[in-house]
C-alpha cells in the first residue's frame, strides 16, 4: 500500500510541476486502473492520449480502462488505434479478438486473432479462442485443428481438451474423442455425464469397457 501511495504520489507531483508530462499521466492512469480506480485512470489516461495521440500504449491502456468500466465500443475504437499506430501489437489484436468473441461476431473475432497470432505463433490462449470462434461458426474441421495446436503448445490446456473432445465426437472421430475427455478431466476438467452419455452411445468408453 505504501509503495502504491508513494508511485500515485510521485506522478501526481510530476503532473503538478511540469507541463504536458503524458509519461507522468499515463503511469498514473495505469496505476490506478490496476487499483480498480478506473473513472480516475480513463481521466488520466485520456489526458495523456491528447498530450501524445501517437503514442499506440496510451491507446492500449486507454482501452483496457474503457474494458475494465464496461465501455466496449470506446475500448475497441481505442484498440483499433493502436494498431494503425503498430500494426504488430499483439496483444491489441487479442483483445480485439475477445471482444468480438463476446459480441458474438465470430469473423471479426477469427480476423484479429489471426493477427494476433502473426506476432505469438506460439500462443495457446490465441490457438484456442480460434477453435473457439471456428466452432460457433459450424467450421468443425477448422476448429479441431486449432483445439489441437493449443493443446500441442500446452499439454496442460484442460479447457482445450474440453472443447477438442466435443469437436472429434461432432466430426465422429469418437475414439479421439474419448482421449481427449479423459485428458480433460486428467487435468482436473468437471466431469459432464450428459457427453459422456451422448460419446458412450456412439462408442463405449474405452476406460471402462471390457474385450
């Protein structure tokens, strides 16, 4: 708390004594947003994007405080920004991807993810909300083989498993289907007896059924 009192203090100070201090205002606005103080952080935060409107971080912080007070069309259009600032900013995307999941717009969310992933190729999280998106979009094919990139990049992705198991059972590949479940539920995953009922009458569990 201390600590946090002494940097609050410090940018404030800065604020008051110098003029169009961004930096100053940015770090306070990022400060208390992680406080959860996040009516204060979007003044300080809007105040640094005048003083620096090219600056693509302010953009991003801005649109993580407009997030965080449930403003989503100023978070997206602030994220938006960012990215004709620096195209290559990953996480902008992502989170342009997550939004767009939310608003239940599949194509937009799959366009930034996929941008997203140019610049972490390696991002599970990323593999996974495609998998996502391509599975509310009816693309089973496209969605099984994203589910099995993140859980390829990380064997311990419980809530892949999940959804890679329902995938392999609605493109009959019910054998698939019942390694992943049970890896899902290996890694700690809540059992769903109602799929295990609807993947036991296509094919008996092969955990439990004898020769």
């Amino acid at each position: 708390m201390s600590h946090w009192k002494d940097s609050t203090s410090l940018y404030r100070n800065a604020i008051a004594v110098t003029v169009d201090n961004w930096v100053a205002y940015n770090n306070l606005g990022i400060i208390l947003k992680d406080a959860g103080k996040l009516d204060e952080a979007v003044g300080c935060l809007e105040q640094a994007v005048v003083i620096s409107p090219n600056s693509h971080q302010i953009h991003y912080n801005l649109g993580d405080a407009y997030a965080g007070l449930g403003r989503i069309d100023d978070a997206i259009t602030e994220y938006k920004t960012c990215l004709q600032l620096k195209p290559d900013f990953a996480n902008a995307s992502a989170k342009l991807g997550m939004h767009y999941s939310k608003q239940a717009d599949s194509r937009q969310a799959i366009k930034y993810f996929e941008q997203a992933l140019k610049c972490s190729p390696k991002n599970s999280f990323i593999h996974y909300n495609i998998g996502v998106a391509q599975m509310n979009m009816g693309k089973l094919a496209d969605a099984e083989e994203a589910f099995k990139k993140a859980v390829g990049l990380n064997p311990e992705y419980a809530k892949a498993y999940g959804k890679l198991a329902v995938v392999l059972y609605n493109n009959a590949k019910y054998a698939d289907a019942w390694a992943a479940l049970h890896k899902f539920e290996e890694l700690g995953g809540a059992d769903n007896t109602e799929f295990h009922k609807q993947l036991s009458a296509k094919m008996p569990n092969p955990a439990t059924s004898t020769p």
